[in-house]
C-alpha cells in the first residue's frame, strides 16, 4: 500500500468482528516500531502482546471501555525512561514521551496496511494496567491497542484543513513571504 493511502485511511475502530488476526502479521507491524527516532538512539518503548481473555477483560476494566474486551488481542505499550531521563535529565521526559508516539505510529500505519484495524487508548488507570501485567515501577504505560478486524467499514473523520494549523516565519502568521518580491 502507498504510504499516502495508509496515512490517510487509518482510523480508529472500536467495533471488531470474530475473526482473529494472525499474531505473526501483528508481530510484522510491531517490528516497524524499531525504527522510529529515539533522542541519542536510545530506545525507550516496549511492547507487549495480550492475548489471554481474562487480562483483556481486565484491562478493559481498567480502561472503562467495554469495546476493548471484544479484541482478540491487546498491544499494550509502554516506556522504559531511565537511561533518557540520565542522558536528558528534565528535557528527556519530553523526549521519551514523543518518541512513544513516532514508534506508535509507525506500528499504526503498518496496522493500516496490513488490513487490521484499531483504536488508540489513552485513558485507562495506569496502576490497575501495570498490576495485571506485572509491570515494574520504573516502566510507564504510554498507551493500549485493542487489534482486530472492523466489524463493518466505518466512515472516516473529517480532518482538519492544513491552512488552519500552518504558519510562516511567526506563530499565527498565515502568510509566506513573495519570493520574488520578497514582502
Ligand atoms: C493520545 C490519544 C488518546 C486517545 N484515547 C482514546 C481513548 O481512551 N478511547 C478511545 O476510544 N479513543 C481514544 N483515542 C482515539 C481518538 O479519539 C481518535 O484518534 C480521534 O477521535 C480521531 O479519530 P481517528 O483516529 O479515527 O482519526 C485517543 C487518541 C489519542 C491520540
């Protein structure tokens, strides 16, 4: 698939059907994760695939929402900071937060591509996560992924228009300079 069609097809999806995905082709999407920008090439994400029902329903709990229990699997997505935050003090908490996102959405794109579908999850109670996954106290949990197959195409989002979010040379200065006459 063209990088455009992916960038501009994927969606969130919270209804999936009963088909469950193949774990190697989840696995293949993942694997496009490693080659996100990490600041000083350290890699701070990490990832781990659920597929026991009971800790999916759990999580989903822990989560609020129903919908995620319905996936057959669950990436749940986490960082492992230390060695930014040593490198970066302050400055790498900005850091490992953003590269969590530039890994995520590599992932979703191949997610995309490969015909699967899911929905970004942000809200969850992190503590109630990382207790039935046994996650250490020093890893952070970024974000959780429900993976599965939409249950009937959905329409996609209206998007925003880029002229309401581009400026030039100043914040809110929506006008390029001429470059012939140079105003
Ligand atoms: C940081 C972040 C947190 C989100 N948290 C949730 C969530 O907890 N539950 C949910 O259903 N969708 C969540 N979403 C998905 C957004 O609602 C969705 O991306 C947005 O409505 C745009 O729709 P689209 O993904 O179909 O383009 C989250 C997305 C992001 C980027």
């Amino acid at each position: 698939m063209e990088l455009d069609k992916a960038i501009q097809n994927r969606h969130s999806v919270r209804k999936f059907s009963n088909k469950k995905p193949d774990w190697r082709t989840i696995i293949e999407c993942l694997d496009a994760s490693r080659f996100a920008p990490m600041a000083g090439n350290i890699y701070t994400a990490r990832f781990i695939i659920v597929d026991d029902v009971e800790k999916i329903r759990k999580i989903a709990e822990a989560a609020q929402q129903d919908f995620i229990s319905e996936a057959k699997y669950l990436l749940v997505v986490c960082s492992a900071p230390s060695k930014t935050l040593n490198a970066y003090e302050e400055r790498g908490k900005n850091y490992y937060k953003q590269q969590a996102g530039a890994a995520i959405q590599n992932f979703l794109l191949k997610i995309e591509e490969a015909g699967l579908a899911t929905c970004w999850i942000g809200h969850f109670v992190e503590e109630q996560v990382k207790d039935e996954l046994k996650i250490p106290d020093d890893i952070t949990v970024e974000a959780l992924f429900p993976i599965g197959y939409e249950f009937t195409k959905s329409r996609r989002k209206s998007k925003i228009d880029l002229d309401r979010i581009l400026y030039f040379n100043s914040y809110q200065n929506k006008k390029m300079k001429n470059p012939v006459r140079g105003d």
